[in-house]
C-alpha cells in the first residue's frame, strides 16, 4: 500500500533553482538571493516552497498547477480565492494568519500564478496532538473554535465561492449548493470517476434535503480545509501559531 506521504500529485509544479531566484528577485530586491529552499510536501494540490533568503528572512512561495492542468470546476482560481481570505481575515487583526507579501497571476514571469507569504514558525497540529496531554488539546481546539467563529462573523456580498470568475451570484445558499453539488457531480462525469451510485441518484438524495439550506439568509466566511494540519501551535504553552 502507498502511504499519503508517498503519493505524488498531478497538479504539483516544479520550479528549479532559477525560477525560484527570478520571483525572488522580482518581489524582495534585486540584490536578494536564495540561501537555502526545500518543497514542502504536506498538500497534494499547490506546491509549496520555504526558501531562507540572503536578507536573513524566511518565507513561504505557493505555486498554483500550471493551467492546461485538469482540475475540477471549482478549483479554476482557487489561488485567487486563498489569498483574499487570507487577506479579509487579517485585516480583523484577530485571526492569527500569515501575511500576503505578493501576489501574481500575471503569468509574466513564470506561466502560473504565485504568491509569497509569512513563514509561520511553529508545528502542524496533526503532528503534534498524539503527544499532547487532554487539557493541551482542549485549550487549543477551543482557541480554535474562536477563532473559526470569528471567521464566520465576515460577511459576505453573495453565496459561493468569492475570489473567482467562474460564478454567476446565486439568490440562495440552497440554489448556491445545489449548483456546486451539480458541478462536482458534471466533473466526475468528465474524469470517469467511480462513483457510489449514478449522478441522477445522488442528486435525488442531496434534493431531499436541500430545503433545510433555506435557513441560511447570509453568506458568511466559511473555511472549507479547517484540518489539523492546517493549524500550527508553537511554545510551551503550545498554543496557536501567529
């Protein structure tokens, strides 16, 4: 069996030592240099570099799939979509985020877009937890709960995913999921995925229940990878990073 960790990713691009030197250049100066890089491997979708520079800073370069790369509807300028959450988050100056430094989908200086942010010190969640005590854990999954509810408390001017083009508004958060339901449903088609049952079953059964989705008035911040290792805790009191 291969292992998580083992699995290479399609949608992953590579950029040599040059490449990382020209984006480098363009956004810290020319006269900064790449000391040290290493790809960080813990996501399966962009790549992700974390390059010492000359100037003594460290920082974290995202690099988006190359764009003839085949990926589900709603993942068409999913970049653009990481960086302005991160960006509405932290002007709540609550929120512990990184920061953006730059962000390019020009495909000027290399045909993909990219972006630069603060290095985050610290250690994901999901690689720590085993070794924590119950109170450890409890007093951070409970910061965290904060701090998603912070997150929800950004409203919104329309349903769906914000940061893209590929959208028409909807009028609800029922019409808003039934479109993303049909979506992923129509790409599964596309890619002859298997499926637990056929595309008219599952929206039959995801109908039944659509009605409920109808409670919901306001389109508010939801982060949708809200996953361990997403959350980074640092210190001895090994609280959340920022």
């Amino acid at each position: 069996m291969v292992g998580l960790n083992e699995m290479e990713s399609f949608t992953k691009v590579k950029l040599n030592d040059e490449q990382l030197d020209i984006l480098v250049k363009a956004v810290f100066g020319s006269e900064t240099a790449v000391n040290l890089s290493s790809e960080l491997t813990g996501g399966f979708f962009n790549t992700a570099y974390d390059l010492e520079l000359s100037t003594g800073k460290s920082v974290i370069l995202k690099v988006a799939p190359a764009v003839e790369t085949d990926t589900l509807s709603y993942e068409k300028n999913i970049m653009r979509t990481e960086v302005e959450a991160l960006r509405m988050v932290a002007d709540k100056g609550v929120v512990p985020v990184p920061a953006v430094y730059h962000y390019d989908e020009s495909l000027q200086l290399i045909p993909i877009p990219y972006f630069f942010m603060e290095k985050v010190e610290g250690q994901p969640y999901s690689d720590v937890k085993e070794s924590l005590s119950l109170p450890e854990r409890d007093a951070i999954e409970t910061e965290l709960g904060r701090y998603n509810c912070i997150i929800n408390e950004i409203r919104g001017e329309r349903f769906g995913i914000f940061g893209t083009d590929s959208e028409e508004p909807r009028a609800s958060w029922r019409e808003t999921f039934s479109c993303l339901m049909e979506s992923v449903l129509a790409d599964a088609k596309r890619l002859n995925a298997q499926l637990p049952a056929s595309y008219e079953e599952i929206m039959q059964e995801v109908s039944k229940y659509l009605p409920a989705l109808d409670a919901v008035t306001e389109p508010r911040l939801v982060h949708w990878d809200l996953w361990n290792g997403n959350v980074f805790v640092k210190g001895w009191s090994h609280r959340i990073a920022d």
